[in-house]
C-alpha cells in the first residue's frame, strides 16, 4: 500500500494527526476491499506471456448462487484495522453452452455487493458504503482455479465522519479487476490475499489524499440457490 503523508495541522497535536493519517489509510484498505465480494465480467487471472488459457466450465448450468462473507474480512494499514462481518452478493451461472469456454474464463454478472457491520479500531470513527452499477465475476480454470472480480468504474464509494470525513472511491476512472482464488467444496470458496485496487480519495485534514492504491483479505463462501443440495464448481 503506498504511504501517504499528511501535512498537520497548525492547531492539532502530532498524536491526533498520526491517527488520523493512520486511520484513513487503512480505510483507503477498505475500499479496495469491500467491493470486491464480485465483479463486472473480465479476465479472470492474467496469463503469463506465451501461454494459453485452460478450457474452463461453471457448474451447475444457469444456477443461481450466492457470496456471503465467511467470518470477518478485515483490513490493515499498520496498526490500524478496519473489519466488517457482513458482505453478500447473488448472480448466476451462465446458461449452456455458455458455462463452458475451451480457452479462457467462463463470466457472469452479479449484483452489487452489500456491507454492513464495519468497524475501526480507532475511537470516534463511523463509516458508510455505497454500491452501484454492474458487478460480475470471471473464472478460469487451472492450479490454482482463479477467479477475476472487477469494481465498475465508482461502483464503489466509502465515507468515513469523526475523526476525518474523507470519501474513498475504488475503480475512480475506470473498471478494475481484482484477483483472487477459487477451491471446489461444499460450499465452494472465493479467497483473496493481498488483493489491490486503484482507489481516489478526497477530502479534508487527515484524509491520505496521495494514496491511489489499497490491499485487503477475505474469504467468501459460494451457495447453489437452486437446488442447495448442488455445489457450484469450476472444472475444466
């Protein structure tokens, strides 16, 4: 995560200015992350050069599915961390032959992800986030099984009130895919590690308005609603 670094104010003791640029930090982490329980339809994992991509197939055909957060997703700048407990999001697998692609990712759209429940562990900080416009999710094939969420261009926007009123947007100019990784199970599993994306922030004092880029770690656990005695897995 690129550091940012923040001029005090005049008035304000350099404990309070710490806090802040450390607390908004790690909310520019969030960002990054609490869109990215799906993503609008891309490539799945970049390919390294002068390979092919492997045959891909989304099972059950035309079911419908949904993500919901396994635990806590938490984000961390420092000593700082940021940890919501609720992020869902619903889709569907693509209808055959559409499930199955012989040289690349299988996509699809989903809904914008939901969040609630967040919290800093900094005193006096609240914050909000807003989801809009087409998300999806893009899986491919291979070892590991990868999986390409991508935030629509400002899908995704926190704010944050108390200590510093900041507004965080991922994806600020344009679409951005974010990668993470697939295992077959019942319930299948969609896990990030470190994932990054772009991110804009602005505002007032104690907003980390040089940070164009954050990290966060989440796993998400992925239901059949059709038929809940099904499990949705990505072979090849």
């Amino acid at each position: 995560m690129m550091r940012t670094h923040l001029t005090p104010h005049p008035r304000s003791s350099r404990p309070r200015t710490s806090r802040a640029r450390a607390l908004l930090v790690a909310a520019t982490g969030s960002a990054a992350a609490l869109g990215l329980s799906a993503g609008v339809t891309g490539p799945a994992m970049a390919q390294p050069a002068g390979t092919t991509a492997a045959a891909t197939t989304v099972s059950p055909a035309g079911h419908a599915f949904t993500a919901t957060l396994s635990g806590k997703a938490t984000f961390t700048a420092g000593s700082v961390t940021v940890t919501c407990t609720t992020s869902t999001s619903s889709g569907q697998v693509p209808a055959a032959p559409g499930n199955h692609n012989d040289g690349g990712p299988v996509s699809s759209s989903t809904t914008p992800a939901t969040y609630g429940s967040c919290t800093t562990s900094m005193p006096g900080v609240s914050a909000t986030v807003s989801t809009t416009g087409t998300w999806g999710v893009a899986m491919q094939n291979g070892t590991p099984v990868t999986a390409g969420l991508t935030i629509p261009s400002g899908g995704f926007v926190l704010r944050t009130s108390g200590l510093a009123s900041c507004t965080v947007t991922a994806a600020p100019t344009s679409a951005a895919t974010v990668n993470g990784t697939w295992t077959n199970g019942a319930p299948s599993t969609l896990v990030f590690t470190n994932a990054s994306v772009p991110v804009k922030v602005v505002g007032g004092f104690g907003c980390p308005t040089s940070a164009t880029s954050s990290t966060f770690n989440a796993t998400y656990q992925v239901r059949d609603t059709t038929d809940p005695a099904s499990q949705i897995t990505v072979t090849g």
